[in-house]
C-alpha cells in the first residue's frame, strides 16, 4: 500500500509563514506589508491576523505594526532567536552578583508585560519568577517603564473603562494617578515599584531602546523590604539605568 503524499494545510503553512517572516523583522510589519510579501491576499490576512492577535501570538503597535506576541516567547523561548536576552543575560547576571538581588527582564504585551529573561537571587528571602509569566503592566516598575513610551492620550485610551485593582496598600487605583507617575518616570528615566505588586517588595526599572529608538525591553532589580536599604537606592538605580544603556548600544551595534 503507498503512503499517500504529504499535504500541507494551507492556512497552516500561512500561520507559520506570517511567524517566520516577522522573526526577520524586528522593526515590525505593518498587515499590508506582511501580505504583500507572503503573497497573501488582504482579507485572508486580516483573518489570519486578527486570530493570532486575540491568541497572542502576534501584538500590534500603536503605529499599527506587527510583532510576534508574548505567547510566541512562552512557547518557544523566541528571544533566544533575537539579541535582547542573549545580550542582556550577561549584564543581568552581573548585577545579580553584585546585589544578590533577583533581576527581571519584561517586554509589554497590550496591557500585561511578560518576563522573558530572569537571574534570581540566592537569598533566602525573594520572590520566585518564572519566564512567560505575564502581570498586569501599572503595578510593576518594567511594566510602567514600558507604558511611559506611549504618550498620555494614548494611555487614557489604552486604559478606557479599566478597572484598577488594588494589590496591596500602595497600588495606582485610578488612571489619573497612573498618569501622573508615567510623566514623573519619563522625567527622571527609570521607575519604581513601591510595594504595589507585592507589598513586601520594591523594584527598580530603566527601558531597553531598538536601533530605530523603539523602548522594546525594561530590566528591574527587586529587593525585598526587609534587607532594602535607603543607602543603597542611589546604586542600584544607578546600576539598572548603566545596564540598559549598555544593551541598547549593544542591540543599536548588532
């Protein structure tokens, strides 16, 4: 009995076409574009699109360009294929040798960010990460480093009819407040989770820019209340916003 031949399913073969085309393209694509090069016509596009968006396997910006998404990361650890984690792990490490404190690195997916690179401390008091983990981008300092990129009106309406909830005692409630710590973070070029993800916790951020100036990436040292040290505020701040820097000159030289 011959085996039949192989068949592929096309809208298969589409889905992972549209993936491995914008691996290439860390710049984004806009829909049109990504038709136009995978030869697809515009309305099985729009669908195919549309569908890997609701799944998150593909975001959009708000220029309207195509990324791959948070669950492509979860899946497939797709960060290895780009320089941001194989550039940032090292200095990551770094600094959690140098502080013992755990280090986290988060890209934004629509409202939540996702860890895709994490160095924990050996501490006995810390908080456990897991990569592809997603949380809600307001109560975590990568996540409203990431958000201070968009500019107010387009926060107020990201944010339209959210409803805020109140992890701990020193949680941001309301849209208001959530904008003006946005415009404080990009006045001073870092930010800071004051307890109001975890209440026993404070985390440092500073943002990771693209070669075309695009903040894709915020990397965050976390201490825990109890072995934080005011003193030491200065340095670790100091420490993150260095890191960054030196991974966006590495990605820019890349």
């Amino acid at each position: 009995m011959k085996n039949k031949p192989f068949m592929p399913v096309k809208s298969a073969d589409r889905v992972f076409d549209i993936l491995e085309e914008l691996v290439k393209h860390n710049d984004g694509l806009h829909i049109r574009e990504l038709g136009k090069k995978l030869n697809i016509a515009d309305s099985s596009i729009h669908a195919l699109v549309h569908t890997m968006l609701q799944r998150r396997y593909l975001k959009m910006d708000e220029s309207r360009k195509l990324f791959l998404g948070s669950k492509f990361y979860q899946f497939s650890n797709m960060m290895s294929a780009t320089p941001l984690v194989p550039i940032a792990k090292p200095i990551m490490k770094q600094i959690k040798i140098k502080f013992n404190e755990n280090v986290h690195l988060a890209v934004l997916d629509g409202l939540d960010i996702v860890y895709v690179a994490y160095e924990e401390s050996t501490n006995p008091l810390r908080y456990h990460m897991e990569v592809g983990r997603a949380q809600s981008a307001y109560v975590t300092a990568v996540g409203k480093m990431l958000l201070s990129a968009h500019s107010n009106d387009q926060i107020r309406m990201l944010y339209a009819g959210y409803t805020f909830e109140k992890m701990t005692p020193n949680t941001i409630t309301n849209l208001d407040d959530l904008i003006a710590e946005l415009e404080r973070i990009r006045e001073r070029g870092y930010s800071k989770d004051d307890g109001e993800s975890y209440e026993a916790c404070i985390c440092f951020a500073a943002p990771i820019y693209d070669s075309t100036n695009h903040m894709i990436a915020s990397m965050s040292i976390s201490i825990p209340f109890v072995t934080a040290q005011e003193k030491r505020e200065p340095e670790m701040i100091a420490t993150i916003k260095e890191a960054t820097n030196r991974v966006s000159s590495l990605l820019k030289d890349n």
